[in-house]
C-alpha cells in the first residue's frame, strides 16, 4: 500500500531526528510507501539520514498500469512535441543544478566536482533528445517497383523500465527515461534504493517540464521490487545498470519473459603505458582515472599494464606521492579529491582485498586501506592503495573490486599486453599511453574491448555515439544513449505501398 503525499523531496515525513522519507512517483503523484523500508545513509558520517520504501508487486503494477495508460497518448505526439517539452526538462536541470548536485553528494558522497561532472554527461544525453525529429527520420525509397515505394517507420515500444545503479544517481537515469520517452515509449525508473533522491527530484522536474502524468514513473526498493519489474507481462523492455552477475539475471530473466533487455555489467579496465609515453602525464591521468568517484564507476582505470620494468618502476615512483597525498574528506568539502564509499559493507569488502593482494604475493606500495578523516571517523573513508607486482589469476587482478585499489602489471612487450587484455572475462574500457600512432592504431583495431582511450583514460564516448561495453560487461547487442538509444527504444515497420488511379480500378 502507498499514501499520496505533497512533501518535497529530503523532506518527506521527517520524524525528531531529521531523517526523511523518499516516497514513490506514480501517475504524477508522490506516494509514500508502507511496509519493508531500506535505510538511507550519509556517507560522510555513517549516519542515517533517511529511508526509502520496498515496492512490492502491487506498488510495480500501479506504476506500470499508469505507464500502460499514459503510453496510449503520448505515443500519439509527434516527435516535436515531445523535443519541446524535453527541451524545457533540460533548462530545468541547469535551474536546478546546484539541488541535483548537493543530493549526489549527500547521500552517495561523490565530490562536488565529480556530481557535477556526471549530472553535466547525463544533461548531454538530454540535449541530444531534443533532436528527436532528426533521429527518428525514417529512410525512404520511391519507385522499388513500377508505381510502388517504400519506407520505414521508427515506432515505440511501450511501457520501458530502467534499474539504475548507486554509483551515478543522476547521469545514468538521464541516460534512459529521457532517450526512451523521446521515442514515444512510457518509463518506470527503480533508481538504486541507496541514493534514490536526485532521481525522483529529476523525475519532478520532468513532470514540471510538461511530460504528463504516467509518462515517467519511479518506484523505490529492492530485489523484490526488481523481479517484479522485469517479470511484468505489460513491460516492454528492460534497461539495467550493475554488477556482472545481477545484469546476467535480469538479461535471462526479462528476455524469458519477452522483453528486449540491455544490461551493462562489471568492469576491470586496463591501461598500457608504453616506453615512449610521457610518464608524468601517465601518472597523474592514471590517479585521477582510479581514485576519482573513489574507484566506485564502471569506467574506472584499476590495472597498469607497464611495459618494461623500467616503465613500471618509473611510473610506480611517480604515482606514489599523488595517491598519499590525495584529498580525501566529506564530498560536499570544495578542495576534497576523493569521498568515501557508499556503505560500510561495500568499504569492508573493498578492504578486504587488500589483505588478499598481500595474501596472494603482490607488493603492496601504498596502503590507505585504514585512512580515517580526523572530523569523520565514522564515516565509510578508505586512503587509495597501490599494488605493484600483481599478476594475472591473482583475485586482485581477475576481480572488479569497485574501490580505490589500483594493480600494476608488469609485461615484456606490447603484444603480451594486448593479450592480457584479450584473455581476460570484462570488456568494457581501455586505454593506451603512448606516442607511436602505429601502435595507438594497432591497439585500437585488436583490442577485444567496447571504448577504448588513446592517452585518454577515461573514455567513455559523447552523447551522440553510444556507450557499452563487450564480453561481460554487457549482455546485449546494443549499447546505451545515441543511435543505439533508438534502436533499443523503438522498432522498425517497414511499408511496402502502391496507389491506383481511380478511373483504373
């Protein structure tokens, strides 16, 4: 069962002790839940600050039911309709930048740099909703056969669902709800039960903006509230964001169902650093490509691949000092460079790897493992570690650890490190420090990886190309936001036609 409520988002329901109630949004109204709650933290100092609501069976049918009703309108507008008010959503999300952003920082401790940066990627995939009338242009061919022509049509495909992870609150429902309505579709978005503020405000916005009521759903919870969604007759299609072994769920469990489904799984990436790189450039794109966000993003760097040990002696010396003296303290504080993590259990697992390393023969060079901000001390901080020596089939190497541990590997030659990256089970980001365009080029075609960075370590592609990964990393075909967005959100309907002149039939 669920209550309407009219309280504003982070101030729902609080109790004595200011600890606030994110409700559900359905059919354009805020609902607050009953029943199985989730605790809501504040990363920073390890404190309760709210609690969200479990969606059971019944809470999931409302919002599809309202996702279902709303569809059969607003598939009916056209692609320009919907690109004004989308445009409109976006001016709302520059209005309401500086709320989006102190709700990252808050309730998943990302840096004020960092919540910007990543609300600013997912406001890009927005912007490029509002050329919907140009992407959904179909092709057309007149005269395939004497007096018959032929054109596609992009149709929608229903009611859609996105499941969307902790580690990016805002860019990664920006990057569903806003491609799948623009194509015509009906959303229910279950933001990650861990930070699930910034969604429903974006969710608020979006109504703001003119989407109408039931266009744009959100329901609170667990793995309870995600089976129901991806088992739902009336849900079309299933977006999900994860770790590996949830995404290979929800793949086979929505595709068994019927449903298209995408699901983005685990990483570990690699990067090369050639002899001819510039190591001092290396060294501070690897620190920042591995410690920002914590470790805590699929596109994070968490393993070196030097090539020589003269590189990998020279690069470990140089990235020594940047990761001691990292800034690691409360997001919300400007100058900090690192936040914590997002619970205390994900901190004793990410923690425990480093006992395992050690365990397992690799050196470790810097260990933060145990740094505690002296005015957070119940915070979930952890300092960021560098392993040296680490090799392939160790679990610091094999495993996505999720965290700030970075592993350096040490190879004879470029084509043992190629391999390497081949071999292993994740395929989702690389990259190559160099400055041979022989070699950049070579790596790019062999890599057996979905985004690869040429002296960028980060790579994860603009708004207008698509973002996705290969082997484990994704199971699906088709990657997220771009072209890709709108094969996924729509299918295609293809009309043969030929006309008679009246006075021939």
């Amino acid at each position: 069962m669920v209550h309407e409520t009219q309280d504003s988002v982070g101030a729902s329901q609080k109790s004595g002790n200011d600890v606030y109630t994110v409700p559900h949004f359905i059919g354009g109204k805020k609902l607050l839940p009953q029943g199985r709650t989730l605790d809501i933290y504040n990363p920073a100092t390890g404190s309760v600050i709210g609690q969200v609501g479990v969606a059971n069976s019944h809470t999931v049918d409302q919002a599809v039911q309202a996702a279902k009703s709303a569809f059969i309108s607003w598939s009916g507008t056209t692609p320009p309709q919907r690109a004004k008010i989308l445009f409109r959503f976006k001016t709302l999300l520059e209005q309401n930048r500086d709320q989006l952003i102190r709700y990252i920082t808050q309730e998943h401790g990302k840096t004020l740099s960092e919540a910007q940066g990543s609300l600013q990627r997912g406001m890009d995939v927005v912007d490029f909703t509002c050329g919907i009338p140009s992407h959904l242009k179909s092709a057309y061919a007149g005269d395939v056969g004497t007096g018959v022509d032929s054109y596609s049509l992009y149709q929608p495909l229903g009611v859609c669902v996105g499941i969307t992870p902790f580690n990016f609150p805002a860019m990664i429902p920006l990057w569903m709800f806003p491609m799948a309505i623009a194509c015509g579709n009906t959303f229910v978005l279950k933001p990650s039960e861990k930070d699930p503020s910034c969604a429903l405000r974006m969710v608020e916005l979006a109504k703001e903006a003119g989407v109408p009521e039931g266009v744009v759903n959100l329901v609170n919870g667990d793995r309870e509230t995600v089976d129901a969604l991806i088992t739902h007759p009336d849900v079309k299609a299933v977006s999900f964001v994860g770790s590996s072994t949830v995404a290979e769920h929800v793949y086979t469990t929505a595709t068994a169902h019927h449903k298209r489904a995408q699901a983005f799984g685990g990483a570990k990436n690699h990067c090369v650093v050639m002899p001819d790189a510039d190591l001092d450039q290396a060294a501070q794109a690897l620190v920042t490509a591995a410690y920002d966000c914590a470790g805590e993003r699929c596109m994070a760097i968490s393993v070196v691949i030097a090539v020589g040990d003269q590189v990998a002696d020279k690069l470990v010396e140089k990235m020594k000092p940047l990761i001691t003296n990292l800034k690691i303290g409360p997001g919300s504080k400007a100058e900090v460079q690192m936040g914590p993590l997002v619970t205390r259990e994900h901190l004793e697992k990410v923690k425990s790897y480093i006992n395992i390393g050690k365990q397992e023969g690799a050196t470790l060079v810097v260990d933060g493992s145990e740094y505690k901000p002296a005015e957070h001390r119940q915070g979930f901080f952890m300092g960021g570690c560098l392993f040296d020596h680490v090799k392939p089939g160790m679990r610091i190497y094999n495993e996505e650890i999720f965290g700030p541990v970075l592993s350096v590997v040490r190879v004879p030659d470029f084509e043992t490190a190629l391999q390497l990256i081949n071999d292993h089970e994740y395929g989702n980001g690389t990259a190559i420090f160099t400055n041979d365009g022989y070699t950049a080029r070579t790596f790019a075609d062999k890599v057996q990886v979905g985004m690869v960075g040429v002296n960028v370590p980060v790579p994860v592609p603009v708004a207008y190309h698509s973002f996705g990964g290969w082997k484990r990393s994704i199971f699906s075909d088709i990657g997220m936001y771009g072209n890709d967005a709108i094969r996924f959100y729509t299918k295609l309907k293809t009309v043969t036609q030929r006309w008679f002149a009246k006075d021939k039939i």
